[in-house]
C-alpha cells in the first residue's frame, strides 16, 4: 500500500498536471457502475456512477495537496468549493494523459476506473488494479469525520509530541509498538515499509509494547521515522510492487531499504524473522532490534 512517500510522489506531480484545468466530462468503467449496482462501494464512496459523474462536470481543479495518505483535490464549480478524496488503496495510480493509450503498464490500463475528460482536451485517468482505492466527494473535511481523526502531519513541529503523548496512553500502551506507529491517529502516513525500516535503525524490536519503551528512545524512533519518511519523498517512494507516479514511473527508495524484504540483517548479518503485527507481515532482526 503506497504509504507518505509516495503519495507525496504523485501529488508533487498531479498538482502542476491538474490545477486550474475544468472537467468537461467523466466516464466510469462498466466494473465500478456493476459494483454500484449490486450495492458495493469499489472506488466510487457514498455516491452512484451517475451522481457523481453529474456533480463533478464543470468542476475546476484549484489545486491538489495531500493529507497523510490521501489526495485532496481542490475543486470549485458555481462559486462553491468541494474537496474530492483519493486514497490510492493497494494498488491505484493517476495518469495525467492525452490518450489512454500512453498509459504504458496493460496492467494499469486494463484497470482504468474513473477518465476525467478535460476541457483542454487532455485526460486525468484513475487505475487501480485491486479496487481497494477509493474516490469520495464532499464539501470539506468535516464531512466526512475520519479524516479529522489523522495524526498531524509528521513534519510538523507538533507530530512528536502527540505521538509520545498517545505512546503512554491506555490505548496504546499494551499494544505492539509497530502497530501503534502504523495507526494513522498516532502517526499520519507511515505504514508497513517505513516502520519496519524506522524500527530496524533504531534497534527495536516491532512486537515490543509500546508501554515498555523508555521515552529516550521513542523520540529517537520518532526521528528516525521522520528521517527515513524524508529520505523517501527525496527518492520518489518505493516501488514494492504496483507504485507508480503520474508519469508511471517507478520510485527508487525501495533500492535503499534496509530491512524491508530482507532475508538478511546488512549489519551483523543474521537470517531476518518475520513476524504478523496487525495483519501486516513485519521482517526484523532478532540480534539487533530487541
């Protein structure tokens, strides 16, 4: 699942490709409109094929940003302002294109979604292989709550302390400190990759509990986090397996990890382990991280 990086990734290049354009039309694949009629929410949230294909013609992109893992983008249409959500899921990508037939993967085009025709003549394209993406339109952010629930962003100067407030909290206390760095109410953004590499650098063990880290090294992991989380946006992300940007080209930070995917630790050179932390496979090495 694309994790900060990555989002960061594409909104760095969906933004110049989509603001200030107007939608003219949209088309959605027989696959969503089928979903929606068996009363199954795949891409399109809380809205149907028509609806939405209704209310987003003659919208124009004002800008597009990021918030944790989602894409915000800015829309305004009759002197109202409206905010479409993208969460990229498993396996979704944009495409900023002339012709769908420039989108270069089959397996990317053969699961093209939701075409946002352009008044300009040009294309904004949504894949996604899994379907586990999502598109939800509304007003503002409060209209849907969760999104109010996000962590602050972790480069802000108030991310560290939330974090180490909540690590000594009830909730979190008992819990595996992998889990609790991967919960988006603690920490927005980092998911699987960049916890198992954030752990690894700072010699903890991922199914210690939270609770019995002593405060020195949570804020030394919280750097780390923040430090690997930089290095990522810096390499385009990690290309695991369905990452693309809007141009789809991979990222490089998955070159650059360290333990991730590893069968074995580059420092002491052990064989890694591997362990099931809130349903996510976490690989870690049982000499260095304790």
């Amino acid at each position: 699942m694309p994790e900060l990086p990555e989002v960061e990734g594409v909104v760095r290049s969906l933004a110049p490709a989509a603001s200030g354009r107007t939608i003219r039309d949209i088309a959605v694949s027989d696959t969503v409109i089928q979903s929606k009629s068996e009363a199954k929410e795949a891409i399109l949230k809380n809205i149907s094929a028509e609806e939405f294909a209704e209310r987003m013609r003659g919208m124009t992109i004002t800008d597009v940003t990021r918030r944790s893992k989602y894409i915000y983008f800015h829309l305004e249409k009759n002197g109202e302002t409206f905010l479409l959500v993208s969460h990229l899921g498993m396996s979704g990508a944009w495409f900023a294109v002339n012709d769908i037939d420039e989108v270069k993967e089959e397996k990317f085009r053969r699961h093209i979604h939701v075409i946002f025709g352009m008044e300009d003549g040009g294309l904004l394209a949504f894949a996604d292989i899994r379907r586990f993406g999502e598109l939800r339109l509304i007003g503002e952010e409060s209209d849907h709550p969760p999104l109010l629930a996000m962590a602050p962003e972790p480069f802000d100067e108030s991310a560290a302390g939330h974090f180490l407030s909540l690590c000594r909290t009830a909730k979190y206390a008992g819990k595996p400190i992998k889990e609790t760095i991967m919960d988006g109410k603690v920490i927005s953004g980092c998911g699987n990759i960049y916890a198992t590499e954030a752990l690894f650098r700072t010699g903890i063990h991922p199914v210690r509990k939270t609770g019995r880290i002593s405060m020195e090294r949570l804020e030394r992991l919280f750097a780390e986090i923040r430090q690997v989380l930089g290095e990522a946006i810096e390499a385009g992300g990690s290309s695991i397996s369905d990452y693309r940007n809007i141009n789809g080209e991979a990222g490089g930070m998955q070159n650059r990890l360290r333990m991730y995917g590893r069968k074995g630790c580059p420092d002491c050179g052990a064989e890694t382990k591997r362990v099931t932390i809130a349903g996510r496979t976490s690989v870690y090495c049982p000499k260095c991280q304790h």
